[in-house]
C-alpha cells in the first residue's frame, strides 16, 4: 500500500502541483496561504489512495488480443473502449494514460440528446450510474429510464430493471462516455448486504460485460472481499470500486481499486471546493465524477433513489462553468506536467514513452502516430484557442474540440500548451468523447494546421471498431487498512508543516527545462 503514493508521484502528474512552478519562497505573501491549502488537500488525496481498497489484479489491455502473464479467465477477451489499470494508471488499448471526467447519475433520469451534446461540449467523458438493488439481489424496474421489453417484464418481472441499464449504457457508450454502475439501494437509508449485493453484482455483470465502455462496478466501502471473486467469475475484465468517505475530509467520497481511484463526491458546490479539488485531480492525474447537488441538501449520489417503481424522477442541474476546463483524455507518453492556470492556459509535459512502474515495467510499447487527445471545451475558450508544440505536431483542425498532438520522430519530451485565442475560430464541439476523434494514427485531419507537414500512419481505429483487449481476472487480497503517518499527521499539522512535508516529496519531480520556446499556431 506504501508504494501507491510513490506511484502516483512518479506518475508525473504531481509534478504539477498548482501554482507550484515557481519556490514558495517567490510566491506574494497573500497567496501562499491558498496555496497552502491546496497542498493539504493535495497530500491528503495521496493519502487516500494509501488508506483503503484491496489489491486487484487488473491488468493492462492489449490491442492485439495476447493475455497478460497470468492471463484472463476464459471468455477474457474485453469488448472496444475497455480501460486496463496499470499500477496508479488507467490504460487504454493503445497503451496511453487516460483520465475520465464525468457526471454521476441518479436513477430515474433519462438524458435528452441536448443533455448529451452539452456534456460532450463541456469535455465530459463518463457517467456514474446508480443502479437500485432490492433485497435479494433483484434489479427492478426503474421509472424514468427507457421502457423494459415485454418478453423481459413477462419472463423477469423482479429484473426487468436489467434490460434498462444495458439500453441506458449504450445509449452513452455510443457517444464514446464510459460508464460505471454503482449499486444503491431502493429505499433510502437501507444498507445492501453483501449477499444482496453479490447476486446483484452478477446479474449485472453477465449483462454488461461485454458492452464497449463499461468502466466498472461501484459498491460501499467496507464489503467483503468476497464481492471481488463474484465479479471476476462473471465478468473478467471490468474492476470493482469500492468508494466511502476520504479519509483526508469525510465530506469527499472517493472510489478506490488499490492504487487506482477516482473523486465520487464533493463537499459542496462551493467555487472554492470545486476549484480545490479539480485542481487537485488535475496535480495527480485523478479521474473524477462530478455530483450536483440535488437541491434538497444532498447531492444526486447520496440523495435517496427516486423514481423505483412509480414517482416522479429527479432532473439533472446544470455543470458548474468552473468544471468546464481542458484536460488530457488520453496522454500517448509517461506524463510528467499537467498545469491549467488562473489565466486559461493549460500545459502538458510528457515523455513519448509509455508508463513504466518502479520495477521496470512497462504498459508496452507506443505505436509511431499515437495521438495524445486533449479536450478542450468551447465554454472554456469561447473566442478560440492556439496551440504550441514542441517536439510534436497537430493534427487536428484549428477549431477542434479535440486537440491531437503526435511526437515527432526521437522526441525524448513533447510539451503542449493551450491557450485562450483573441479572435480565433469558434471551438467546434465533438460528437464522440474521449480519443476516439484522434485515432488516426498521426495522420493529419484536413485543414489541420499540421497538414503540410504530417505523415501517415496505421490506424487506430475508432470506438466502434472491434478492439481487442486482455485484462487480468480481478482478484482481491484483505490487506490492513493503512494507518500510517498521513492518517494523523494531516489533521494536526500546521501550514508550514505541510508545505515542508509536500516539497520535501515533490522535489525531484519538479518541472525541467523544455526546448527553446515554442511557436503559437492557429488564428488570433
């Protein structure tokens, strides 16, 4: 469990702490207190990912089919858009670091179509779904959600809930959103047993376990780890979360397959806590999913299920702007910055390279043209953007919500910046989330700014392309809760302490010197 912070600061991404480019020392003296802030937060969710889950066995997905050391079980094969784990990383098919930002669900909303357009615009690439069990396991029917079959209401009346995940997954898959099922249950209040959850956990799974984009199973902290062995033997390559109460400030709940995990719930939707833990996810490449507040003093994830049965169902409000921000979808390298600053601009240092653990591991190998996906959202540059490369090229448009940089042949780094046009094209938005609009294996899309100088390459294919891949079968270990320095140092320690303890980690993963200074494109 100790290794899953070093991990994650290897990762590169806490490279970035923000606001940290510079000393503390060269900081004004009325910032530095915000930004000794942040830190605790910061060296609190490093904490996180130190205190809790079990270990998983959840390998990297491979392109060409070939299993792992180890394996899958049999029948392992995941289908298209399916994430592996490697270490503290998320990995795609083509072996990059992929980071999901989305919106948790409650039961009973169905998206419109401008829903799903408008959370495509904003750069969101997966969807939490809660999904109510009953006792005894069952999957009833939910109000709101598209309609169950008849042979389903006839055959299975206490499941026909079933049917409705799987049309309501792939009515976001097929927009390219990954999408993670939470279980919860139908009456406020009520803890699901393990043994509920368990039967729940393997309908569910014999269901979705071979539909693209399924990211997962979300079940309480604290279950057995018996709900691990249920998942693997019906479903082998997707994992099993486990989200509670940080234990860095209770009021956040966080999701974990150690030493993997993602932000579940906010402490409010404060602009302060908003921009504290974005920025925060952004310092250690965390996934995140949003969840609204439900207007009654809750929020969509931890209000009770409506719409089971009969009911009215809940509407979803409306993203804060704040969320709305540029982020790597897809990094084709180790990453190694990540910065998004007060001004708009977001950096993004990487070696074209892919991830490698402490024991000199690796995720595989790069294939040449591999495209780094970031989404940059038009509310966040509403005038445009421009772009500067060094040691790679664009190969998307000018005005792309997608932005698709390739290293240049023997770039040993490529940094990317992003920032906010004067008068450029107006940003178009992307039908399909995540990489997909940049799978074209380096080459450059038509009027992109890159075209004259770009070179072909294999095709990657797209996200209803039938990509293969092997994860390992999911299998948990109890180890001991960790209970370590973090768990009451954090709580204790003063300012100064903290920003010592964080610089002391830090330090020799500081941002380098680049290549010379790199040349904007696109209109301004």
């Amino acid at each position: 469990m100790r290794g899953a912070l070093t991990h994650i600061v290897r990762s590169g991404f806490a490279r970035s702490i923000p606001g940290w480019s510079r000393s503390f020392g060269r900081v004004p003296r009325d910032q530095r207190r915000h930004r000794v802030r942040d830190l605790v937060i910061v060296v609190g969710v490093g904490g996180m990912l130190l205190a809790t889950g079990a270990s998983a066995g959840w390998a990297v997905p491979t392109p060409d089919g070939a299993a792992p050391a180890g394996g899958a079980a049999a029948g392992g094969a995941a289908p298209a858009n399916t994430l592996g784990r490697f270490g503290p990383y998320l990995v795609d098919a083509a072996h990059r670091v992929v980071v999901v930002r989305g919106i948790s669900l409650p039961a009973g909303v169905t998206p419109t179509d401008a829903n799903l357009a408008t959370w495509l615009g904003q750069g969101f690439t997966g969807v939490r779904l809660a999904v109510p069990v009953a006792t005894g396991g069952r999957v009833p029917a939910v109000a709101g959600w598209p309609r169950p079959t008849a042979s389903e209401q006839a055959t299975s009346p206490a499941d026909a809930g079933l049917g409705q995940v799987v049309a309501l997954t792939r009515r976001f898959t097929d927009r390219g959103l990954r999408v993670v099922v939470r279980l919860v249950p139908t009456v406020a209040g009520r803890r699901l047993s393990d043994a509920t959850l368990s039967v729940g956990l393997a309908a569910l799974a014999d269901r979705l376990r071979a539909e693209p984009g399924v990211f997962g199973y979300e079940v309480p902290a604290g279950t057995g780890p018996a709900l691990s062995d249920t998942v693997a033997a019906h479903d082998p390559v997707h994992p099993l979360w486990r989200s509670g109460p940080a234990r860095f400030d209770p009021a956040v709940t966080v999701a974990l397959n150690d030493p993997t995990g993602y932000l579940t719930g906010w402490k409010d939707a404060s602009p302060e806590a908003i921009d504290t833990l974005v920025a925060t996810a952004d310092s250690f490449g965390l996934s995140w999913f949003y969840d609204p507040p439900d207007g009654r003093g809750a929020t969509v994830g931890t209000a009770a299920p409506v719409g089971v049965g009969s009911g009215s169902a809940p509407t979803m409000p409306a993203t804060p702007a704040r969320l709305v921000r540029p982020y790597p979808a897809a990094v084709a390298g180790t990453p190694e910055l990540l910065r998004y600053d007060a001004a708009g601009v977001l950096t993004l240092g990487l070696r074209p390279v892919a991830v490698a653990l402490p024991d000199g591991s690796t995720a595989g190998v790069l294939a040449a043209g591999t495209a780094t996906a970031i989404n940059v959202p038009a509310a966040a540059y509403p005038r445009g953007y421009q772009v500067a490369v060094t040691g790679g090229r664009v190969t998307s448009a000018a005005d792309s919500g997608l932005l698709c940089v390739v290293a240049e042949p023997g770039a040993a780094r490529v940094e990317i910046q992003v920032r906010p046009a004067t008068a450029g094209p107006q940003v178009r938005g992307v039908t399909i989330a995540g990489a997909t609009g940049c799978d074209t294996g380096g080459a450059p899309v038509a009027g992109g700014p890159a075209a004259a100088s770009a070179t072909g390459g294999t095709s990657r294919g797209t996200s209803g392309s039938a990509a293969r891949a092997v994860a390992g079968a999911a299998s948990e270990s109890e180890q001991k809760p960790y209970s370590g320095p973090l768990l009451w140092v954090l709580p204790l320690v003063g300012a100064a302490a903290a920003a010592g303890l964080l610089a002391a980690v830090t330090r020799p993963w500081r941002r380098r010197p680049g290549p010379a200074a790199p040349t904007w494109s696109g209109r301004d």
